[in-house]
C-alpha cells in the first residue's frame, strides 16, 4: 500500500537514464472512480506534466521511479488540467459526509499498487475509498453510511 | 460511520452555512430561509455568494433541490447551478419578533429564532425560541414546540391552550416536546 502523503516532494527518478526528472507536486485522483489517475509532475523546464500512474516502475522512500521518459505528457484530460490549474488537494483536506457533516481532515490516503483508493484516514477513523463521493475545493465528500 | 446529529437546527445557525456540492466544492452559503405561504413549511433557501467586495444574492435553492442539511454545510447535487427564482417571491414571512399567544389568550414571548427539522424530505418549522413575557417563566428565554395546530399570521402565532407548561430550556426536552405532540395529533 501507498501513502499519498509520502510521495509529496519526492524526486521523479529515470532510471534508464540515472537521472532527475522532476518532483512530484500532487497526485491527480478521479474521485468518482475512488482512484489516483497520475501524479502531476513539478520542476521541469516547460512547466508542470502528467505522470500516468501505470507509467511508475516504483515508490521508494526517497523516489519514484520511471523507465524513460515516455510516460510524462502534457495533461490531456479536464481532470488532469485542472490539476495543473490548481486542483483540489486530498491530504489535509476537510471531510464531509454527503449528509453535511464534518467528521475530520485526510491524515493519510492510502493506495494500492493498480492506483485504487483503498482507504482514507482521518486519524480517528478510517473511510474506504468506496465512499468517495466527491473531492472539491471545499470537502472531501464521503458518503455517510460508510 | 457518522455519529447521528439532530435533526433540529436553529434557523440562525443556518444562516451563512456553505452550500457544498457532492463534488466538494463550495462557492455559495445560506443567506436566509424561504418560508411558504403557511408559516411552517421551508420551500428553500436563499443563497449568497462570499466575496472581496461583500456578499451578493445570488438566488433560491428549492428544498427538493437540497439532497442534506448537515451540521455543517448544505449539500446539494453536483452540477446544480443557482439563479434568480419566482420562489423568492414567497420571502418575507420571517417569524422572529412575531408574538406568541395560547389559544386561551396568554401571551407568552415574542420570537426571536425558529427551529427548523430538517430530516431528510421534511423542512418545517416544528418550534420557536421566544423572548418569554414577563410573568409567564423564570427563563428570560425559552423553547416551545408549536404543534401541528399552531396558526402562524403577519402579526402572530396562536398556539394552544396551556402551551405555558411546555417551555423549556433543553434543546433535547423541545425534540421530546415536538414527537409528543405528533402522537398526540396521530391518537386523536
């Protein structure tokens, strides 16, 4: 499993080319699909660019890894824009029922390898990414039988 | 998951509530509440949108349009948008300062807040906070129930006869107050 919160700043690693390629800024999640889609990619020359989830080879402690440079691309969906714009950030995020109650902040999102959302933690309590009804500016929406 | 809240909320306590989106965003909060022609029941809200320059009306929200009020936000569908609406022509039936009198001709305060129920599928005005009538109460303020049979007008809100013995202080006695009085209706 794989913590969101743990990849935020790490180096983007080319391992075919012993090289630094980036860092990682963000993950990009598609809530309606309870999944991380990429990770928007920060400090390369010509702006922000996408890193499909399925391109990463590997999630070290100290960097995420890539087989070349195929993978980056520029963002090419509304999802992926609005990442690179701004998006909505998932860790420290306020968590609301869809019934409009507050129940905490993401301390931690956890992910499995196929980039599904296995769970979401608040600290006091843990929220499976299946009741990921939205993510927002705002909130976090869960749903509130979950 | 969810620790069940009640289903009763101050009117004044909505006021500036945000309207959240299942998307999770929120541009837009509470302005006030569209009382219908009885009196009681919530046709919708008013919305207002936060801004540098102050905070602008920027239409109604239908109560079918609301899919939860929370403790915290009003949750509407993603993807709902908010205009002007001939709903808003029915504002204007604001119950604070109204003055409360048993059916047996007792006045017993005057309104300075309305409770809303605001269950799923139901928004209503089941009570009201009152500023309580020299005489009537050791409370300077109190709760009171209004019952199915209460009459809201422009200019006050009867309620039954011995209602003096139902104002109350607690919060959780007004929700016991409110179910008592709709078995009671249900019984006769």
């Amino acid at each position: 499993m794989i913590g969101l919160s743990t990849l935020r700043h790490l180096d983007v690693l080319d391992t075919s080319a012993a090289a630094r390629v980036g860092r990682v800024d963000a993950p990009i999640v598609d809530a309606t699909k309870h999944r991380v889609t990429g990770l928007l990619v920060g400090g390369v020359e010509d702006g922000a660019v996408v890193l499909p989830w399925d391109a990463v080879v590997g999630f070290g402690p100290d960097a995420v890894t890539v087989a070349g440079a195929d993978g980056r691309r520029r963002p090419e969906d509304d999802l992926e824009r609005r990442a690179v714009e701004g998006g909505p950030t998932l860790i420290a995020a306020r968590v609301l029922s869809d019934a409009g109650d507050l129940l905490g902040t993401v301390h931690e999102v956890r992910v499995k390898p196929s980039g599904i959302i296995a769970e979401v933690d608040l600290g006091d309590r843990v929220v499976p990414g299946t009741a990921i009804v939205g993510l927002g500016h705002h909130a976090l929406v869960v749903r509130a039988d979950a | 998951m969810v620790t069940a809240t009640t289903p009763f909320v101050r009117a004044s306590n909505l006021i500036g509530r945000p309207v959240v989106t299942t998307g999770g965003e929120a541009e837009l909060e509470v302005q006030d509440l569209v009382v219908g022609e009885d009196g009681r029941t919530i046709s919708g809200l008013t919305l207002r949108r936060p801004g540098i320059l102050g905070k602008r009306h920027v239409g109604v929200l239908a109560t079918d349009d609301i899919a939860s009020i929370g403790t915290d936000a009003v949750m509407v569908a993603d993807g709902r948008s908010f205009g002007p609406d001939e709903r808003e022509l029915a504002v204007g039936h604001d119950l604070t300062g109204r003055r409360v009198i048993t059916a047996d001709g007792t006045a017993i305060g005057t309104v300075r807040d309305v409770i809303v129920e605001t269950r799923r599928g139901r928004s209503r005005i089941e009570g009201v906070e009152l500023v309580v009538e020299p005489g009537v109460s050791d409370e300077a303020h109190a709760l009171l129930a209004l019952g199915a049979d209460a009459t809201v007008s422009a200019e006050m809100i009867v309620v039954r006869a011995g209602a003096v013995g139902d104002l109350c202080t607690d919060p959780e006695a007004l929700v016991g107050s409110v179910a008592q009085l709709r078995s009671r209706k249900a019984s006769s």
